[in-house]
C-alpha cells in the first residue's frame, strides 16, 4: 500500500511539474513573438533610416579632388610662410 501511495505522490508531483513548464512554455513563446515583432520593426526602421541616408549623400554635389600640382603649389607656399 505504501508503494502505492508513493507513486500516487510521484505522480501528482509529475503532473504539477509539467503544468508549470507548459505555462513556462507559453510564456517563452508569448516573450518570442514580441522580440521577433520588435526585431522586424527595428529592421523596418533601419532599412528607411538607410533609404534615407542614400538619398541624402545622392543629393550632395560631387567631391571634387584637387589635382596634384594644385597640392603641391599650396604646400610650397605654406612652406614660404
């Protein structure tokens, strides 16, 4: 009687222990929903902060490099100085 008793006791623990992790369980796929809609938003985000980055060095005028000689006359003359 004891041995069944013991089970019965084994039992109801096993039970308990896995109703906690079915709610643990639902609660990391409730918490994994929220990061993945957090994640695809921030992604959104920075794909149009990326669009518009582009579109702002787009409209900026051409870099226009000095050539060498002019590099070299402005070096001589602030040697001069």
């Amino acid at each position: 009687m004891a041995s069944i008793d013991d089970l019965a006791d084994r039992v109801e623990r096993l039970l308990l222990r896995h109703e906690e992790l079915q709610r643990t369980h639902a609660l990391t796929v409730s918490q994994l929903a929220a990061v993945t809609s957090e994640r695809d938003s921030l992604k959104s985000r920075l794909a149009a902060a990326r669009q518009r980055v582009e579109a702002l060095l787009d409209r900026l005028p051409p870099a226009t490099i000095p050539a060498e000689s002019d590099l070299s006359s402005s070096q001589a003359r602030s040697d001069d100085e």
